[in-house]
C-alpha cells in the first residue's frame, strides 16, 4: 500500500493499519490530543487521538520530512534507519 492508497481508506481501517502493521516511533502531546508517529510500508504516518473521548480524530499518512520535526528529540536516527 502506497501513500494516497492509504489516506484514501475510511479512518478507522488507517488506525487499524497502523495499529497492526505499523512500527511506533514517537509520541507528543498538543492541546487536548496525544498524537503518536508510526512508519508503515514506505511512509510515515501520524494518530491523534483524544483521550477524554476515546476515539481517534485524525489518522494521517505523511509525505516530506516537515512533518517529522516535532519529534526529531524523541527519535534515534539510528533506529529510523532501520524502518526504510
């Protein structure tokens, strides 16, 4: 599965991608949401999620490395290495 192929699913199928086939990278906080950074097949891809409602409210496939600066202090470069 490519980028656009997963953005276009419905949002519970992309959680549930990630979930089961994505690596978990990174986690942040913003505002009410806890967001978490997944790398799956050939992209990575963000979960917001927000706890008080248990539910998931965007589930995003990512594409250009702008998107990966909010965790660049929580992640090994080492270890991303390993993912591609």
């Amino acid at each position: 599965m490519n980028l656009s192929q997963f953005n276009k699913q419905p949002l519970a199928q992309r959680a549930g991608i990630l979930m089961e086939q994505g690596t978990f990278l990174a986690l942040r906080h913003r505002s009410q949401y806890v967001i978490c950074l997944y790398h799956v097949h050939q992209f990575f891809a963000e979960v917001w999620f927000e706890p008080r409602r248990h539910e998931f409210v965007l589930v995003r496939g990512l594409q250009g490395t702008v998107y990966l600066e909010p965790y660049l202090d929580q992640i090994n470069l080492q270890d991303l290495r390993q993912c591609l």
